[in-house]
C-alpha cells in the first residue's frame, strides 16, 4: 500500500473529480422552488439611516420581499470568534438603522430570479445622517487599545528587558515596517442556500468552520440544535475567510424562513470585501542589538495594527517572532487601534506575513551593518530553547532548512555587495533570504470508522475540504491503518451531522485528523481480534493491536498468521466493526471538546505542557529588475520546510508552492486600497486587486525535510499551509536590496519605493 499511504506522491483522492467537475461545492445543490437573494451595500462611511425608499424595488416583477431593518428579525447576538463566540464579527447589520461602516448590508431583496433581485437591489434608496470616521491607522479618530490590558487571552511575549541592552549593543537596528490590508479573494464567492424542512433549517456553504456556523444559526435564530444543520463537502477556496459565520449565512436562512422556499444567496465580489473580514494594516517598530561577533543580545517586537470599533481582533505575531532566534531578552506587544470598518480577521499566515517581513528585513539589515553572510547570522543565532518559556522545541529543524536551502540555491556564488550582480544587458540581480516559522497546533476531533464485511470503510472526522487536499491526507492515513484503497474509502467531513466540525485553519488539519484516525483504527483493530479469538483463532488473543496490520482485507499478526475480516465477521454474525476515537493534544481537557461542539475556537500549541511546537522554512529568493524599466520580477524561488512527517507529499508541496505565489503576492501587489474620503475599500474586484497571475510566477522549487515529531503527535505531522508562506515576503524584499542597494520597508512594495 505504500503508494498510496503517508508520504507518498500519490495522486490527490479528488483531483480527478476536480478537473471534471463533478464534486458539488454549497451553492451547487438548488432545491426545487430556490429563490435568489442579494445584498444591498451601505455607501457612505458611518451613519445613521434616516430613511429608506424600497418602493421601486418591490414592483419589480418576482420579487418576493425587500428586507430592512425595519422587516428584519430581530436576532440574538452571536459573539465574535476571538471573544468566545462563532461569528466572523459581533455587529450584526440591519438591526436598527446605524450603519457601522461604508459596504455594511442595509438591505436584502428576494426574488424569483437572480436578475430580478440585482434589480431591486439597485433600485433601493437610503437617505443618510453621515457622521465622522476613521479607516486608517494615521487618521485622527482612531482609538488605541493596549492588547494585553484588553484581553485577557492575549499577553505580550516578554522575557528580561531587551530595551537597554539593546541601547548599549555595539551594532543594532531600530526601523518601523508596514504592511497593508489585504483580502482572500478566493475563487468561490461567500454564498449561501438556505432551507427550511418542517420547522429545520438545512444550509449549504463552503465554509471552514460548519460547528461555528451551525450554533451561529442556532443563537441567532433561537432554534433547538437539532434543528440545524451546516453540509459543506468542498470549498472553492477559504484562506481564513471562511473561518466563523458571517452575516450573510444568518441573512440567508431568515430569508428563506420569510418567503418559505429556499434561498440562495450569492455576494456580489465588491461587496465581499466589505461583508467579511480581511487582513488588518499593520506596523511593526523592529529593534535588534548584536555584539560585534553577530550574536543577539536583545530584541523588540512592537506592533499596531486595526481593529474595528466593535471587536478587537487580536494580533499574535509576536508569539512566534519571540521564538525564531535565541533572543536573551525580547519584548512583544501589540496595540490595536479601532477603525470605522468590519472587524479584520485570519488571511494566510495571519500575523506571520508581515511579522516576518518585518523581523527578516531587520535581520537582514544587520548582517549588512556586521559584514555578515545573512544565512550565517541566522544559523548563529538559532534558538536552542524557547526563550520564553524556557521549555525545549519538540522539534527545531530551521538550521538544517537553510543549510539545505543554501546549497541548492547556490548561495555560495552570491556577491555580497549591493548592484554587484547584473546580467549581459546590465539587468540587476538581487538574492534574498528569509526563515519562517509558524506555530503547530492541534483542535478536538473525534474520528468515527466502520469498516464492512465487503472491505469498504465509512470515515468521519472533524475536517473540512478547501482546495489543501484534506481528503488526500485522510486517504494516506487510512491506507496505513486499515489497508484500505481510497476506491474503497467513503469520507464524511464538513458535516455538522458527525461533530465536532472544528474550524479548520491556522495549518491545523493534516495534525488534527490524523491523531483520532490512529487511535480510532488501533480500536477497530482491537475489537476485530477480540471476534476473532471469540471465533476461534487462538492465536489472536492478548496481542497487541499496534503490532497487528490490515491489508488486502486481512487482519495480520507480528508473526505472519492472517484472518480474513469478512470470516472474522461472519462467524461473529455482524456486517461491520466500528472504532471511534478522539484526538487531543498533550494537556487538552474534554472542556476543548465541549468548546468545539459549541463552534468556538480551541487551538492548543504552540506551548504544551512540556514542550514547545512550530513549523520552520527557509526562503531564498532571486529578482531581476531592468533599470530602464524597474519593475521586480520574481526569477527563481526555492524553498525548505521542517513540518514533520509528511503525510500526502502532493498536496503539501502543492501547499508549499501555492504559499510561495502568496509571497510573491504579499510583496509585490496585493493591497486594499482605503478610500479615506467614503469609507471602505476601492479596489473591491479582481481586476484591481493585483493577485498573482503566471506571468508573474517563474521558477519555483520546494522540498519538505519529512522528519516526524513524534513528540508533538504521535504520527509526527505538523502544519505547512501556513508557514508556506512566512517569511517569503521578506526574501523578496531583501533580495530587492541585494539588487538595488535600496531598504524598502513597506508592503507591497511598489516601484517607487526603490528607483
């Protein structure tokens, strides 16, 4: 089995199906009698509603209602993720006539036809009291908020006071960095079908979090939790955007409870980046001191980033930058300044990217100030512990990863000094490299397997389906376990029907899954010899389940006897065998499961009881820019990645490579353009919104280290997703300097920045 078991390059269970397009994504499935839904967006910054003329909408012909907050239901607050609750933010629109932030819903037309909704969604008029507001960090209005006096779950990462060794460090750098908001903008758009089935509510959306979106429906409408239910078997991208309920799933089934047919609910892409969260602005004020043979005496890690006047959305880079070199000393700490927007939220590598743009520029700025190769700098001060904690790393592989990288890329060739290194027609040539690290952390999940006397198996795990390739990882665990083809596999993930439906995010699936898949596999191991000694195979009894193996639909011993299951489960007279298990990490409580199956969040890592968790990559990177015309192009990419034991080597190179194209993205293009005059976003398209396309995307290679940690976990996975992409910002943005012998401190970094 082990071309299609942990670690192999098989191919993805659903890539087939993909490519055809067969699997059904959440909007996919239309009831019979479906109605259409779409959102009317508020176009000023902040005010108060004083009236709103719905009287041409509702003559257009089909339409069914017009929704205001004058009709709406009055809802029961669902509280913010991040404050203990399931919801992407706790404001709520349409439930009075305040408008929080330009884009915000005031109005919901319902039609026979989604023409007929567009409409009568354009032809809704609201007269406004507009009041002052804020939407950028530098604007007067702004409100700061000390994170760590503000909520109680987030503190400063501190160990000694690095502030006057710092001062009194023969070399040092002090520079303050920036980084735009940003938003996911996946493929799938935020969209919603609601129905009603004799007084239950059934909805289907992509979503990454169906727990939190199922109890999101049930506070916010009263309704009993079996009444409720969230299938979401694909999603057409998500990059934390899709990480708790947002409005216009709770939108979605009061419509259909009003009309009394179903409703689908699609979002217009321009308002999608005003009705759910996106990557905050943040600034990062960078402090590091050296003695003069490069070793870190001491680091400062201060960060602002927004929030919205109604939330506050943590910031928790600093959890990891604390950890990445063997600091002496270090302070982190965040400010949250609120602003007259939606409350930001998770984007991939959420604090991490600009974190590690920040950090790996000032490090990078110091080897300059040292004469110091910046692979060298980094591998002298590599951590041995965690300094804050004092705790040891369950596993620390960054060393290795840049020195592998550094061999493949051919770092030793590299001309230190700045615009040394051209091409014949005098093209610029710059070389960067950047660590990353991300932390590991596992969620509650409860595996459910039943194998039947045909060979085929029924899995359940808490998981959900992005694009990562989960199914393929599951796939890979159970061929191991229980020796079954994934032809033979019928996978039920996503579905509130088999909770907890932990939201999968922050690089937590492959960790999360495959721990509940073993346990539960050893105990329908275990049951099948306890059958098969009550069948009279003798040799059976009192063996040890982790030394027995299914293969080719056989239960096989240490010593080479077998017994077929289905004569196992014939001479016992039953038709399957079950085992069920749940996965928890070192020191989680059965309180982490009763979180989860209220959809509220319950990540354990970085820090465990005895030990400390992340995931670690190098990046090394190549630009070439044209003096006559300078615009950056990424040439070459190449990056090395210590994230444990790889269980589906596709689809975490996959991963690892999609994550270098967000990198790209991060430094280069990506940014939320504020309107500082109206309020919101003004590039809310895809066509303005500058994302990665080919032409931008040269030559990139990865490679994974695959060692298992086996202390993190018992099969040793830990997270790529996320830690694909920290840092590659930052190797771009040193390779930049390498080319043009010039510091850019802002992201994305724009042309005029460097010429």
């Amino acid at each position: 089995m082990a071309e299609i078991g942990i670690g192999a390059n098989a191919q993805r269970v659903d890539g087939r199906e993909k490519v055809m397009g067969k699997p059904i994504y959440g909007v996919d499935r239309l009831p019979a009698r479906t109605v259409f839904a779409v959102p009317v967006a508020a176009t000023v910054g902040k005010a108060r509603i004083t009236a709103i003329d719905t009287g041409a909408a509702v003559r257009v012909k089909g339409v069914l209602a017009v929704l205001t907050y004058r009709s709406m239901d009055r809802l029961q607050k669902v509280e913010f993720s991040f404050a203990g609750g399931q919801a992407i933010q706790s404001h709520f629109p349409m439930q009075g006539p305040v408008v929080r932030y330009r884009g915000e819903c005031i109005a919901l037309c319902v039609a026979e036809t989604p023409e007929s909704a567009y409409e009568a969604a354009s032809l809704v008029l609201a007269t406004y009291e507009e009041q002052p507001f804020a939407v950028e960090m530098t604007a007067v209005g702004g409100t700061e908020v000390v994170q760590a006096k503000a909520t109680a779950y987030f503190p400063d990462f501190v160990k000694g006071d690095p502030v006057p060794l710092i001062d009194a460090a023969p070399v040092s750098v002090d520079a303050i960095y920036y980084s735009a908001a940003q938003h996911h903008n996946p493929m799938e758009m935020l969209s919603t079908v609601a129905e009603w089935r004799d007084g239950s509510l059934v909805v289907h959306e992509g979503t990454q979090a169906a727990q939190a979106m199922k109890i999101g429906l049930v506070i916010a409408l009263g309704l009993p939790e079996d009444k409720v239910r969230v299938i979401s078997p694909f999603i057409g991208g998500a990059f934390g955007q899709r990480g708790a309920i947002s409005p216009h799933t709770i939108l979605a089934a009061v419509a259909a409870r009003r009309v009394g047919r179903p409703v689908k609910l699609t979002v217009p892409r321009a308002q999608i980046f005003h009705a759910t969260s996106f990557r905050a602005a943040t600034e990062h004020h960078i402090r590091i001191g050296a003695d003069r043979d490069g070793r870190f005496v001491g680091g400062l890690h201060l960060v602002r980033s927004q929030t919205s006047r109604f939330d506050l959305m943590p910031y928790t880079g600093e959890e990891t930058t604390s950890r990445t070199y063997g600091w002496p000393a270090f302070r982190g700490a965040s400010t949250l300044v609120q602003l007259d927007t939606q409350t930001p939220g998770f984007m991939r590598a959420p604090m991490e990217m600009a974190s590690f743009f920040a950090l790996e520029s000032a490090v990078d700025e110091l080897a300059e100030k040292l004469g110091m190769d910046p692979v060298e700098l980094r591998i002298l001060n590599d951590a041995k512990n965690d300094p804050i904690s004092g705790k040891p790393f369950s596993s620390r592989y960054l060393v290795r990863c840049l020195q592998r990288g550094a061999e493949r890329f051919g770092w030793s060739r590299r001309n230190p000094a700045p615009r040394s290194m051209q091409t014949g027609d005098g093209t610029l040539i710059g070389w960067g490299v950047a660590a990353g690290a991300y932390p590991a952390y596992i969620t509650p999940a409860v595996a459910r397997i039943r194998m039947h006397a045909d060979g085929k198996v029924d899995l359940s795990v808490g998981a959900h389906e992005m694009g990562q390739g989960i199914r393929s990882a599951i796939a890979a665990v159970a061929a191991d376990e229980l020796g079954v083809p994934p032809g033979r596999l019928r996978l039920l993930i996503g579905d509130t029907i088999v909770p907890p439906q932990h939201v999968t995010s922050g690089a937590t699936g492959a960790a999360t899954i495959s721990i509940p898949i073993v346990k539960a596999s050893l105990r329908l191991r275990h049951t099948l010899a306890e059958l098969a000694v009550k069948g009279g195979r003798a040799a059976f009894a009192g063996v040890d389940p982790a030394l027995t193996r299914l293969r080719g639909g056989r239960l096989h011993l240490p010593n080479g006897e077998s017994a077929s299951v289905a004569d196992i489960l014939a001479a016992a007279r039953v038709h399957y065998v079950d085992g069920i298990a749940n996965g928890a990490a070192p020191g989680m409580s059965q309180d982490a499961f009763k979180q989860a199956a209220l959809g509220k969040v319950a990540f354990f890592g970085p820090e465990f009881p005895t030990h400390v968790s992340f995931s670690y990559i190098a990046h090394f990177a190549e630009v070439q820019i044209d003096p006559l015309v300078p615009q950056v192009r990424v040439t070459r990419m190449l990056s090395v990645a210590d994230c444990g034991r790889v269980l589906s080597r596709r689809t975490a190179e996959s991963q690892l490579l999609g994550g270098l194209v967000w990198g790209i993205g991060s430094a280069l293009t990506e940014a939320s353009e504020v309107d500082r005059r109206f309020g919101g976003f003004l590039n809310n398209n895809i066509a303005e919104y500058q994302i990665p396309v080919n032409a931008d995307v040269r030559s990139l290679e990865v490679e994974l280290l695959d060692t298992p940690d086996l202390v993190f976990s018992e099969i040793g996975v830990k997270g790529v997703g996320e830690v694909a992409c920290v840092g590659a910002a930052g190797a771009i943005a040193n390779a930049i300097y390498h080319a043009t012998g010039k510091r850019v401190r802002a992201l994305p970094i724009r042309i005029e920045a460097f010429i």
